[in-house]
C-alpha cells in the first residue's frame, strides 16, 4: 500500500515536472516567434542542456523511467527548435545590419 | 558485478549531465552580465523550468538520488540568477527609453 501511493506521488511528480518544463521551452518559442529575435539567448544554453538531456535520455532507458524518457526527447526537441530559431533570426539580423 | 557497472555508468552520466545543465546557464548568466540584456529570454522559461526543477527536487528526495538533488538545487539557483538579472535590465532598459 505504502509503495502504491509513493509510486503514485513519483508519477505525479514525473508528469507535472515533465510539462512545466516543456511548457517554458513552449513559451520561449512563442516569444521567440513573436519577435523574431532570440540573440539575448546563449546558444551555449541550447547546446549544453540538450547534451544534458541526452544523457538523462540514456539514464531514463537504463532505469526503464518513462517519465525522465518521454520529458527528455520532447526537451530535445524543443530545445533544437530554439536553437534553430535563434540561428536564423541571427542570421537575418545581421544580413539587415550591413544593409545599412 | 553487473549490477556495479550499471550504478557506475549511472553515476557517470548523472554527474555528466548535471554538469552539462549547470554550464548551459552559467553560460546564460554569463552572457547577460555582458551584454546587460536578457529581453529575448522568456520569463516564463524560468519560472516553468524552475517549477519543474522543484518538483524533480521532490522527486530526487524520495528515492534519494544525489544527483537528481544537487543538480536540480543548483539549477534552481541559476535559473532565478538569470530571472532576477532579467528583471533588472528589463527594468534598466524601460528607464532609458523614457529618458529619449
């Protein structure tokens, strides 16, 4: 019974963790679109969490955790889109900058 | 011996991965202190990031992983790092147009 509610409480946990935080990569695309502009954002962020994400990937397949799973490639996923967002809006920017 | 090498190779990639999300936003932190802006970056990735981090906190407690807990505790701190500086030139930013 103990064991019941705690794994209960870990997939609560699990679930409401995982869509926080696919919920703010979510909001920084969002805003990122908005105002086609991303270059306050480090790309180094994009790039070191993603390999962290990777890792906690292979983590998750090791210990058969579909939570840590499931929230990592999503992460991934996100996380590439604002790095490829930010690639490009870079790239804009500068090509208007030597327009003028 | 199996089960040795599997906690090592978990060791290793916990450790890793921890290592990897702190240096992405110790980049971030980095960055804004230079530029002294942070107005691409979404508020919102913050606090959901950090909400999710909390919860992961919880979870780490529970099955008592020392990696899950001391990354997620150090990622708390650096993500309201870049939220409080964020606030601050935000703010720095608004007052010098007014000033225009």
């Amino acid at each position: 019974m103990t064991i019941q509610i705690d794994e209960t409480l870990l997939n609560i946990l699990g679930i409401t963790a995982g869509v926080l935080i696919l919920s703010g990569w979510i909001e920084q695309i969002i805003k990122g679109y908005k105002t086609k502009s991303l270059k306050d954002v480090s790309r180094y962020l994009m790039i070191f969490i993603s390999g962290g994400s990777i890792l906690w990937l292979a983590y998750g397949i090791i210990v058969e955790d579909i939570y840590i799973i499931g929230t990592n490639i999503s992460a991934i996923f996100l996380m590439m889109t604002v790095f490829f967002m930010k690639r490009r809006y870079d790239k804009a920017s500068r090509m208007n900058f030597r327009k003028i």
